[in-house]
C-alpha cells in the first residue's frame, strides 16, 4: 500500500508516453531520420521542464516525500564518458525502437517482442556492473 502512489504514477507515465506516441517505433524512426518535430519537441519539452524543476529544487531548498533535503550536484564538465555514453545511448534507441522506460510500457501494451530488448537491457546493465570496475571512469 506504501508504494501505490509510485505505481500510479508510472501508470499515468504510460498513458502520456502513449497517447504522445512516444513509443511508437515509427515516431522513433522518424525521428532518427529526421522527417519529424514530434519527438524532438518531447525531449526538448522534457528538458525544459527539468531544468525548471531542478532549479525551483534548488532555490526552495524543497525536500523528498521523507522529509530529507534534496541534494543535487553538479556534473562534470567535458567529461568524455558522457559523450561515449550518450552516444551508445542513441545507437541502442534507433536500433531497437525503444529507450528503457518505453520497453515496459511496449510490453504493457501488448508487445511482447520486445521482452527481446528488456532482456538485452537487463544483460547489458548486468555486463556494465561486472566490468565497472576495470572501465575508465
């Protein structure tokens, strides 16, 4: 009952990435062959609201649904990992369709081809943490 709140959060989640057609494969394409605004506009939406909520955090002090201060730090600068990282990120996307919080939403909605893809995700976060260690952070 505790964590019912997150739950229908994530289900409100789903139903605006759908009805925004944020998990369609043939926006995803779109996008990555530049012939549509639509799912640049999402993310450039997404960022926006982020940062606006990152700095309304940050100037009231605003704290967690526990109680405790919400801590933010900074990133690094230029820091090669990110770029290496992100750019792993959108490979992985426009091959398969999907980023990772779509995949459970693909899946809800009746997809189940692409428990292919929740599977290499999970493999490759399972590698990631194996090797983390020997990789230069």
């Amino acid at each position: 009952m505790k964590y019912i709140k997150y739950i229908l959060v994530g289900f409100i989640f789903g139903i605006v990435l759908t009805k925004a057609e944020a998990v369609s494969w043939y926006r995803i394409y779109e996008m990555f062959q530049f012939q549509s605004f639509h799912m640049y506009g999402i993310i450039m939406t997404a960022i926006a609201v982020g940062v606006i909520g990152v700095q309304i955090i940050k100037k009231q002090q605003l704290k967690d649904i526990e109680g405790k201060p919400i801590e933010i730090q900074d990133k690094e600068k230029g820091s090669a990992r990110y770029w290496i990282g992100g750019v792993l990120f959108g490979l992985g996307w426009a091959m398969v369709g999907a980023c990772p919080g779509p995949i459970f939403i693909m899946l809800g909605a009746g997809f189940i081809s692409v428990g292919l893809i929740l599977i290499g995700a999970v493999l490759g976060t399972f590698l990631y943490g194996v090797l983390k260690d020997k990789l230069p952070h």
